[in-house]
C-alpha cells in the first residue's frame, strides 16, 4: 500500500452563474483536473441569492451531475425529461451531441444547498446521444466506520475494509463520487485511481496528516490508500478517476477537443441542430 497525499490545495472562488445565483467554484479547464472540468457548490440562506436559477441554456461535450444537500431542484429539458431532487439525490446528466435544459430551485425556509460536477466526455463521445438520469437518496448505497458514514453516488469505494458501488456507473472517465460525513477520529480510504480529489465543505479534515480546510480542493498524489483524520465534525466530497490526456476547447457551456469543434456548436445552437 502507498499511501496518497496532497500534491496541491486550490481554493473556491465566489462567481455567479445562470440568473445571477450565487455559487463558490473551482475549475480547471487546462486538464489539472481531468477528467474533472468545474466544481459548483451553490449554499444560501437567502433566496435572492439563488431563486432565478439556471433558466434553459445548452451544453454539449460534458456530463453534469447535481447534488442536493438543502432544498431542491427541477430539471426540464428538450428531450422532455422533467424530473425534481430534494435532499440527498442526484441527478445526471450526459449533454453528448447536444442538451437544452433549465434546472430551477425550490423555495426552502433553509436555504439551498447543491452541488454541480462537470465531467469531460472523451472525444469519441462528444457527439455521442444525450441521455438523463435522476437518483434518490434511497438509493445510495453507504458504509459506516467509526462513527463516520460515506455515500456512494457512483463508482467503486472501499473504506476501512468495506466495499460498495455506487448506482451512477456512466461517469465519464471512470468517474466515483462519494460524500464523507466524517466524525472525530481516523478512517483508510482505499483508492488507487490516478486522478483523486478532495473538497472539504464543512470543518477540517486531515488526509494523510495535511489540513485541507473549508473551501479547499485536495489533489492527491499516485499511490493506493489515504488516511483520513481529525478531531471536529466534517464533510467532503470525494472525487476519483482517469484522465483522457486530450486537448480541451471550452466556451461556455460547450466542452470539446478543438477551437474548430466550439466554432461548429455555437453555429449548431444558433441555427437550432445543436440538439437534434
């Protein structure tokens, strides 16, 4: 076992999406990520904040998947999928070819709390059918350890001896996802994915003896198992998978290979065939 550690620490950064709501987000679209392009967190006691949401828009060469800590939110797209995700489901979302949709908050006396992932599609699908799916809580599998519980919503996970799968197993990349609800004391994740990725949400958490603090994404180092440690309550999301090692081209909402390809979506979506 090689134990992974934290090669670099990047921090969220306020930004402003869709009808102006107001989100924490990291990105990288130069591949320091891959096969990971954007990390949304979307967290507001204040419906000023969040209520126009995100009305309906394009993408194309990505996946998309939501997760819903706090309120909710209604996907509607063109291929009339309509669907509504509360506390504690997903929703994913593969743009291929072309995808139009809206994802429209609820209104919660507590707020909104949310997560959007972007995920880059390898070249040979980018162009591939626009698919849609919605997971409910009840469905996600979980291991608890020592007082702390992980919720697997795709992929493959091993923690303290334990194995579990979660039900999105499309991801792009090879793509895992799982959230850490993390008690005081010590835990060993199992991973050996080349690309690992931790974001700390709430409090602190120690990965194999370095701090990673609220708002701030780990990227591990190569190796097989990470340790994870602290004395305060904590959240995270946990992100695993394998790099295409493709160029990236991004526009917008669009996410592709070359400059030639985004010249051609923008000329799709003006024209109307961007998803037909």
């Amino acid at each position: 076992m090689t134990t992974r550690t934290i090669q670099r620490k990047t921090k969220s950064q306020p930004s402003q999406d869709g009808d102006g709501v107001k989100i924490s987000r990291i990105n990288d679209f130069k591949g320091g990520l891959d096969p990971f392009l954007m990390l949304d967190e979307l967290r507001s006691e204040c419906p000023d904040d969040y209520i126009g949401g995100f009305p309906s828009h394009p993408h194309r060469g990505i996946q998309t998947l939501t997760y819903v800590l706090q309120g909710g939110l209604t996907h509607k797209d063109h291929l009339e999928h309509t669907s509504t995700i509360g506390v504690g489901d997903a929703q994913w979302m593969h743009t291929g070819h072309g995808m139009i949709h809206s994802e429209m908050p609820l209104t919660d006396v507590h707020g909104l709390h949310a997560f959007q992932l972007w995920l880059n599609l390898p070249a040979r699908d980018k162009l591939s059918d626009a698919t849609y799916r919605d997971v409910k809580a009840v469905e996600m599998p979980r291991i608890k350890a020592s007082g702390s519980e992980l919720i697997a919503l795709g992929g493959d996970w091993r923690l303290d001896g334990q194995n579990i799968s979660g039900p999105l197993d499309n991801l792009a990349g090879q793509g895992c996802v799982a959230h850490l609800c993390f008690e005081p004391g010590s835990l060993v994740l199992e991973h050996s994915a080349p690309t690992l990725l931790i974001y700390v949400f709430e409090g602190q958490l120690e990965v194999s003896g370095q701090e990673l603090k609220q708002g701030e994404l780990g990227c591990l180092s190569p190796g097989s198992e990470i340790h994870l440690s602290g004395n305060t309550k904590s959240q995270a999301l946990i992100l695993a998978g394998v790099a295409h090692r493709e160029p990236i081209a991004h526009y917008g909402p669009f996410v592709m290979n070359t400059h030639e390809e985004i010249e051609q979506a923008l000329r799709d979506y003006r024209n109307g065939t961007l998803a037909l």
